[in-house]
C-alpha cells in the first residue's frame, strides 16, 4: 500500500466519511462500516481529494484525454482532481462534466467544458450499482469519444447479485478497467495496525461472506 492510500484512509476516518459501526445497505446486508461520501463538504476536503485522485492517476500510469465527471458528485471531483494534477504535477489536463437537462439556449448541449473526444477517463466516487458510470459510458459514446478507464474512491469487492460486483460487471460489459484509490484489502491492512481487534474481526467476516475473492 502506498503512502498516498494510507493518508487517504486517516483523512476519511478523520472527517467521518468512513464509520463503524453496524449499517443496513440497500441490498439488506449489515455491514460494519459505511462510507458516506456526502461529508466531503468543504474546500479543504474536496481539495485534498483532488490530491488523493491525482496521486492515484500517477501510481497508476493512467493516460487520457479528458477527464469526465458525471454529475452531480463528479463535477466537484473532476474539477478539483484537474487543479490537482496541474499544481501538483504540472500536468495541465481537460475536463468536462455532463448536465442532467439539456440547455436549450446559449450554446446549448448537455456538456460543459471541454469537448468530449479521444480517450476518457471517468472520475466518480463510490460505484453500487453503476448507475452513473453507466450513463457516462452512454454519453461519452454518443459524442464519438471513447471511455478507457474510470477511478472512484474506494472499491468494496464486494460481490453484487451475481458472483462478481458491480465494478467486475462493467468491466467485462464495456472492455474498461476501474481503478479506486483504495479497496477494502487496503482497508483491512490499515486496520490492523492500529485499530480494534474486535472491529477488524468484524470487517474480516463480512468479507469472507460477500467478497468476490471468496
């Protein structure tokens, strides 16, 4: 694990994005912890998550044209993850994010900023169903670009109504790979340094019943 996913997991249980605890998730599992991307809600915060994703996009070698966040969490996202990647690594990069109704007037469309063309990368934050990757993928294809690669925040790996998740499921559909700045192995190992026996014990069955390793 890198420097950057270890400051990554401090900083989201700093500010409350990560509980512990005992949740009921829409599918009715009950599971011992819950990220709540919602409590990313100052400049600090969505400035720093800028840095986080940029830090990813360099550990992972990732190579587009245009970033691309779906609205609404993405627009935040892909525009701090841009000022991230030109104040931090001096990588002055395009971005975009979609509107949900058409503007009729002005220059019209349901894209702003820069044109959708090339390859795109999807900047998102958690994936559940895959309701939002699905609609950028539609409308990324529409505008005859072509999506490479997505990164969210955190993969659960966890398994979905099939023996594979949600991430596992797009991938295969549509020939992409989605990258996450952390994933719960990640989480685990980080827990077991300085945390709870009992909590970790916790996490480590929920796995072993709804991981996609198992």
């Amino acid at each position: 694990m890198e420097q950057y996913q270890k400051d990554f997991i401090s900083f989201i249980i700093d500010i409350g994005a990560l509980k512990f605890g005992e949740f009921t998730l829409k599918s009715g599992r009950i599971s011992p912890y819950f990220f709540n991307a919602g409590a990313f809600n100052t400049g600090e915060h969505i400035a720093k998550l800028g840095d986080f994703y940029a830090n990813a996009i360099q550990s992972y070698k990732l190579d587009f044209d245009v970033l691309f966040g779906p609205a609404y969490k993405g627009i935040p996202l892909a525009t701090s993850v841009a000022i991230a990647l030109n104040n931090t690594f001096n990588k002055n990069v395009a971005y975009s994010f979609n509107r949900k109704e058409a503007k009729k007037h002005g220059e019209g469309g349901n894209i702003v900023g820069a044109e959708l063309k090339g390859d795109i990368l999807i900047i998102d934050d958690v994936i559940t169903a895959g309701t939002a990757i699905l609609e950028s993928i539609d409308i990324i294809n529409n505008n005859n670009a072509k999506v490479k690669n997505a990164l969210v925040m955190l993969d659960r790996q966890e398994r979905g109504r099939s023996k594979e998740s949600a991430i596992q499921e797009l991938e295969n559909k549509f020939n992409i790979k989605i990258f996450s700045i952390i994933n719960l192995s990640h989480l685990i190992n980080y827990l077991k340094q300085d945390f709870d026996k009992d909590l970790v014990k916790r996490i480590e069955a929920y796995n072993k019943l709804y991981s996609i390793n198992q």
